[in-house]
C-alpha cells in the first residue's frame, strides 16, 4: 500500500504536475521556476515521510526480500545527494536571471525518478502477492 501510495505521489507530482506548468504562457520563465522549487520543496515532504513509513515497516516487518523495499530509500538518497543541491542551485541563479550553463543534471533526476517509481511498483505487486506479514 504504502509503495503505491509513493509511486502514485510520484507520478502526479514529478511526471504530471512538472511539467504541466512549463505551458502555462501568462507566466515568466523565473515564475514558472519558482513555482516549480516551491512544488518540488513539497513533494520531497511528502516523498520523506512515505520514505520513513517504508522504513519503519522494513525494520518493523523483516521481511523476506527487505531489500526491494531498500531500493526506492537508496535511489532518494542519492537523488537527494547527488542532483538536488545542483539543481536547485541553478534554479535560483536562473530565477535571480543569470546565465547557467548546459547540464545533464535533468536526464540523471529524471532517470532516478523513473527508476524509483519502476522500484516502487515492483515493490508493491511483490508484496500483493507475497505480504511482508
């Protein structure tokens, strides 16, 4: 439950919501960037919390494949480590209008979000079929 509950906030918020806003035509682009790392600031609360549900019941539950549940924890830490900070930090240079330079620091955010949410589902058929209790 909790694993598609995650997958769903994820969908809806980086996959849907995301870049929805980016065609809105009446906003600047500072504006929509701004909405967007006030968007993205809520989403990672919410992505915490689940992520410390999941947890909880990892710890709480032993159960046989742990590890399935550990992915998804693994692949926010290093989104959290690894690309967040330098996105953000180009996003304020860009609100503020300075000139950043080219990067794949999108594809390699969207390419753990992908894989995180991929994670999650798994996860959750795993567990529909086989229950950690």
């Amino acid at each position: 439950m909790i694993a598609m509950l995650w997958a769903g906030t994820l969908l809806g918020g980086s996959f849907v919501a995301a870049p929805a806003k980016f065609t809105v035509e009446t906003l600047t682009t500072a504006e929509l960037l701004a909405v967007g790392r006030a968007q993205f600031h809520a989403l990672a609360v919410a992505e915490y919390a689940l992520a410390f549900v999941l947890a909880v019941t990892l710890i709480w539950l032993r159960p046989k494949r742990w590890w399935l549940g550990a992915v998804p924890l693994v692949i926010l830490a290093a989104r959290q480590i690894v690309t967040m900070p330098a996105l953000d930090a180009r996003t304020i240079a860009r609100i503020a209008g300075e000139a950043v330079e080219g990067s794949h620091l999108h594809l390699v955010y969207v390419a753990l979000e992908v894989a995180k949410t991929a994670a999650l589902i798994g996860l959750a058929f795993y567990w529909r079929r086989d229950p950690p209790a």
